[in-house]
C-alpha cells in the first residue's frame, strides 16, 4: 500500500515520523496510536482492513522506530507529553477518528479528555482502567527487567504474558524487536510504567468523564491483563461507552488468528462506519464477537 512519509515537528520542537495512507474515495481520517515498545508495524493487520475505508495516519513516538533518528537522546516523555503530540498530529492530518492499542490507550484518552472538535469518535482496544494482578505482575517484572537493561527477560516476558497467544513467527518477531531496543527506549517504557504504577485513580477517572464522544472499547476474552470485564468499569467513567469482546483471543486481538482479525474488524467496522448521533446514548455492549 502506497504511504506518503513525512516528518512533522510536534509539541516540544520534537520531530515525529509519520505515514499516511490515502484513500481516494474516504472523507474521513482515523489515526492510530501505539503500544508501549512498539512501533507504527506493530498496526500492519489493522491497516489491511481500514485503509480501504479511510485516510489512515501512522506515526513513531519521537524516542522509537522512524522518529528516534530525528531526536536524538531527548528528555523522557511522559504520557501528557504524548497526548499532547497526538493533539498535534490530529490537527495536521486533519483526523477525525483514533484508534489506540494497549498503553497508547492512556495517551489517547488524556487527549480525547481536552475535547478536541475534529474527533468524532475512538475506538480504544486491549485497554482497561483497573491494574488486576495479572497486570501488577506483569509491570513489576518488566519495571525490574528494564532497570537492569536485560534484554533476554525483557523478550521472554512479553512473550511470556501479554504475547502468549501469538503465532510462533510473531513471537520471533516480538523478541527481536523488542530485545534489540536502545537502552533510551527502556528508559521510556520504564516511565510509563512508573507512571502507571503511580496513577492517581481519581484523577484518571475525572480524565476518562470529560469525554463526551462515543467511544468503543475492544478486548480479548482471554486476555487477563487487560480484561474485557475491567474493561466494563469504563462504562461507570465514560457518558457514551460501547464493548466489543473478541472470543478465544488474548491481548494482541488482531494479530493472533485469522478469526481473531475477522472479528476485530467486524466489531470496530461496525463502529467507526456508524453515524454519530448528537444525543449522548447509554453505555451497552456489544454482541459477543467470534
């Protein structure tokens, strides 16, 4: 698929490398947001099935993947940072839907939070607003084995955990990328989860209720870091909140079976081509996908 490649300066004179997919026969622009230590290829399945219905923006955070050449060894960027950038990219591109996966799922929703009028609507997936156990063991882990730069903990625990259910060449793929990342890059993802681990609950609920857009939240039934029951307390937060669970499939949805991908699609297809209504509507859920 043809991409037009372009580096934006952002918030903070940092420069973000980014791709933009146009469609020809779309009027509408959906951005999606990355996981912690992930990059914009990480979105290679989602792509398949929404450039066909959209203008779609992929981008790097400014310390990973395209963008990091262009910044050098910047400060640490916190998660306000981020959010900011992405105000900034939306702007650009003119984008008037977001889709996030995982971590990006905080970024996403602190700038959802400053109402920015271009944005009709977002889809947040493998994201939940409770760190259960599972989660906790997960952060911990990861907080020690990136203080300690450990490269060969830090690519069997992901895919030890959040990456169990991926096929054998995505696991592959996972650890190599993930093992061979800067000694910068595990700075910032030991941020996140500092802040994460940090985060004041009330605040990020107040953060969550601001947002007045309809917003569908996207989880694996197997997935026990980010559950699609946690996930559920999203509708006492967000005014206009809708669930989707995608059956037999853990946290990386799309990536992890042909049906998972077929389902992932069918459930945020059936969102973002919905018409926004103006009136605010009752959270529900969606029919169990797969």
């Amino acid at each position: 698929m043809y991409a037009e490649k372009a580096v934006i300066r952002v918030h903070r004179d940092l420069q973000v490398h980014t791709w933009f997919y146009p469609n020809p026969a779309a009027e509408s622009t959906i951005i999606l947001v990355n996981g912690s230590l992930a990059t914009s290829a990480s979105f290679g399945q989602t792509l398949r099935y929404l450039q066909p219905l959209f203008n779609v923006v992929l981008f790097d955070q400014p310390y990973s993947g395209h963008s990091r050449a262009y910044n050098g060894n910047q400060l640490l960027i916190g998660k306000e940072d981020e959010a900011l950038i992405l105000l900034d990219l939306i702007e650009h591109f003119r984008a008037d839907q977001v889709l996030s996966f995982s971590w990006g799922g905080v970024a996403t929703m602190l700038a959802l939070a400053q109402r920015p009028e271009r944005i009709k609507r977002a889809v947040i997936t493998s994201f939940s607003p409770i760190i259960n156990p599972a989660m906790q063991d997960y952060l911990a882990r990861g907080k020690a084995y990136l203080a300690a730069c450990d490269r060969q903990q830090i690519g069997n625990l992901i895919n030890e955990t959040i990456g169990e259910f991926l096929p054998p060449l995505f696991k592959r793929c996972n650890f190599r990328h993930v093992s061979s990342l800067d000694e910068h890059e595990y700075a910032q993802m030991l941020l996140h989860i500092r802040q994460v681990l940090e985060l004041d609950s009330s605040q990020y609920m107040s953060c969550v209720s601001n947002i007045d857009i309809p917003l569908l939240f996207v989880n694996g039934t197997w997935d026990k870091y980010t559950s699609a029951e946690d996930a559920l307390h999203f509708g006492n937060l967000a005014p206009r909140a809708e669930f989707a669970r995608i059956a037999h499939t853990g946290h990386f949805l799309d990536l992890e079976h042909k049906t998972a991908w077929q389902d992932t699609r069918a459930a945020v297809e059936s969102f973002v081509l919905r018409e926004v209504r103006e009136e605010p509507v009752r959270p529900r859920q969606l029919a169990l996908a797969g």
